[in-house]
C-alpha cells in the first residue's frame, strides 16, 4: 500500500481570533504536535494544507518531510482543503488518512488502524462517538473531489453510499480546538502521544 496522510490546517480561526495551527503546546505549537504524529505514522506521502496565516505557520512550524498544499479557498470551509489536496495526491496512493491539525490527541496506532480496516472508508469510533483521523480509499477520491462546506466528509460518511468500517479506540474523542474553552480544556488534559 501507498498511503497518504492529509494534515488539514488551512482554517482561518475565526472563532478564536488569532492562529490556532500556532498556539503553544507541548513545548511546540498545536500543529508541529499534530505533524509530529503524522510523521510518526511514517505515511508514504504527507500533505499539509494551509489557508489563513500561511506565511506565519510556514515561518514558525517545522513543515519538514510535508508538502505543503495552499488553499486560497480555506473560508470556505475544511472540504475545500481536501479538494485542494488531491491535486498533489501521488498517483500510486492506495488511500487518504485524513487528520485535523488542531487535534494533537490523535495516536500513531488509530491512523494504523483506519488504513488496514480494508474498507473504503474507515472512521474511528471511540467511546464517545465517532472521530478522526478517517481513512478514504481511492475508489472515494471522485466525491472527495465534489466536497463542498464544513461538513462535507460526514455527509459523504453518512451517505450510504460507501461502505463505512468503524474502527474501536478504547479512548474518548481526541479534542479539537476552535474555541479558548476548547484550547483551555485541551491544555488541562495534559499531553499523551
């Protein structure tokens, strides 16, 4: 298998009125812990998107072993950083694992696990609920490509129209970051990787 792994941090952090891929954790910023685990995932292929505060994150987050995709479409919604994305897919790519870059929660073995779910689209489901990172084969690509607003993957999970493998992590939901509650929460649970 060829796998590529998809880092989505393009958003411009409305909500929390400054750059969310750059808020202090872990002794790094919240996206150099997210690409830290990407890169631990040793995938084939990793990809980066960036939209709001490009230059900022290129200048202060290690980008290193990613290719940085730019989304000048970011307000859109995230489904427009996939869209962006899948230009630069390498062609031998069996498969997408898709990963918030405000979500450092998120293990090594969850990403292994949705890419050998065999499935063509594969989801964790923690205890709580369903969540990232997910896992979409190349048969999906074509309604990757059709996406449209902040929830088109759920939309596309939720379909039916793909067969859907929910993969168990005996954890809670990893926590994203939209909003200073959520940072505060986050940096309250303290770091696991």
């Amino acid at each position: 298998m060829f796998v590529t792994g998809l880092v989505l941090a393009a958003g411009g952090s409305h909500r929390l009125g400054q750059p969310k891929q750059l808020l202090p954790y872990g002794g790094t910023t919240l996206l150099d812990a997210v690409l830290r685990t990407a890169r631990d995932c040793a995938f084939d292929q990793l990809l980066v998107t960036l939209g709001g505060a490009a230059e900022d994150v290129r200048a202060t987050v290690d980008l290193s072993g990613a290719t940085v995709v730019l989304n000048p479409s970011y307000g859109s919604g995230c489904s427009s950083s996939i869209v962006s994305a899948l230009d630069v897919v390498d062609n031998r790519t069996t498969g997408i694992v898709l990963m918030l870059g405000d979500q450092p929660g998120v293990r090594v073995r969850s990403a292994r696990s949705v890419i050998h779910a065999e499935a063509p689209i594969a989801v964790c489901r923690y205890r709580d609920g369903i969540g990232h990172p997910f896992w979409f084969a190349r048969s999906v690509f074509p309604e990757l490509a059709n996406l449209h607003g902040d929830k088109g993957v759920w939309k596309l999970i939720e379909s039916g129209r793909h067969a859907v493998v929910d993969v168990p992590v005996d954890t809670e939901v990893p926590a994203d970051v939209d909003t200073w509650d959520d940072y505060e929460s986050l940096l309250a649970q303290g770091i696991e990787r």
